[in-house]
C-alpha cells in the first residue's frame, strides 16, 4: 500500500535536478527545497485530494509564495475531472501542483502564482437565460442535478399536463394553449420518453409521460 513518505524521493529527486537542496518534515512542511536567493518552495504531500491538504498548503503561504500540494495522480472513471477541477482550485488559491503516477514519474500541472480567472460571458448568458426561464423557485439551494426542476423539465410538465387533459393533440395547439413556442420540437424530440407521435404534427401522452405527471406533482404544484 503505498504511503505519503513514498512520495518524497521522487518529488526530492525533481527538485534536486533543478538544483535545490532538499530536505524532509522540516517543522510542520513535509518538504523544504532552497536555492541560494530564492524564496523557499514548500510541498505537503498527500495520498489524494482532501481538504486538510489545502488548509496545510495555505497555512505555508504564510512562509513563502512557493507553495506545491503533492497527490498520487487519480485513477479510475472521474479522475480526469478530480484533476481538473483540483487544478482549478490550485490555481485560484495560488499554490502550484505535483502529481505522481504509479511508476513514480513526476507532473508538474501548474506552479504557483496569482491567478485571475476570465469571465465565461456565454457561460453566464446561459445561467441568466436558464433564471428567466425557470418559473418560480422549485428546487432547494444545494440539491444533487439529478432530479432538479429546469425550465425545460417545466415546458415539458406543461406540455405533458396538457395532453393528459385534452389527449392527442397537435404540436402548434400545445404551444399556443401552453405558452411553449418549441413544444412541437420538444415533444419531437422527446428527452423524457414522455411523448409520442400519433400523426403528422401530431402527439399523445406516453404511459411514461403519466408516471412522470406524478413523479413531478409537486414541482407542477408550485408552478401555479
């Protein structure tokens, strides 16, 4: 089973190529590498990603701007997001760093630094669009995304709502009695499996499409 110790030689090795002097477990850093007329670099190592880690790692900046958390490289189906999402948060607090792989080879992902994110402008015209869309306040702060009412989810209830009332009905008479202007494209589309095509321009409600009448009352409910 590999420890943290494990980490040292070849993050030692790393450092010592680029002509510091390193040493261990030097008062609470787990690693300290100086170069004549530099700042000290620091690095806390640690088997993966915690939140100790970084509460150790920002406590160093107190000492030196040259702060680097060491983790083993993740592994496994969501590790290349763990790494991103990491490295972001690396970024933004100014730390740099260090993944080691299984065969110990050493990655450097970012040094540390000042980091000013750009603002994502279509990315935040899309949440803006998604608020205005969305009718009410029908999911709690902090809900899981799966299962979350969306506007879209919203025009579907209508659309769903509707049909289950009237019965098989065109696509243009949904959007007009609804206020769904893409409810010809939505029911077409079909996401949910809530809907079906009886005819030409036309669509039912689907034994899934009742199922999720139900599922979803609640958030109807709140929409009126």
């Amino acid at each position: 089973m590999t420890r943290e110790q494990d980490l040292y030689p070849p993050i030692k090795a790393l450092l010592e190529r680029q002509g510091y002097t390193v040493k261990g477990e030097v008062g609470a850093a787990d690693v300290v590498a100086v170069r004549e007329g530099e700042e000290p670099v620091i690095v806390e190592l640690k088997l993966r990603f915690t939140l100790s880690l970084f509460h150790q790692a920002i406590t160093r900046l107190k000492l030196t701007d040259q702060v680097y958390v060491a983790v083993r490289k993740p592994t496994g189906r969501s590790a290349r997001r763990a790494l991103k999402d990491n490295l972001a948060l690396c970024r933004r607090l100014g730390l740099g760093l260090i993944t080691v792989r299984a065969d110990n080879a050493v990655e450097v992902q970012c040094d540390p630094g000042p980091y000013a994110p750009r603002k994502n402008k279509a990315m935040t015209t899309r949440l803006l669009r998604e608020f205005d869309r969305l009718e009410g306040d029908p999911n709690a702060g902090g809900a899981t995304r799966h299962g979350i009412v969306t506007a879209y989810r919203q025009d579907a209830l209508k659309c769903a709502a509707f049909l289950a009332e009237k019965g098989a009905t065109k696509g243009a008479e949904v959007a007009k009695s609804v206020g769904v202007p893409a409810a010809t494209r939505l029911m077409r589309e079909n996401h949910y499996g809530w809907f079906e095509k009886v005819e030409k321009g036309v669509y039912g409600l689907t034994s899934q499409g009742s199922e999720g009448l139900k599922h979803w009352a609640y958030s109807w409910e709140q929409q009126d």
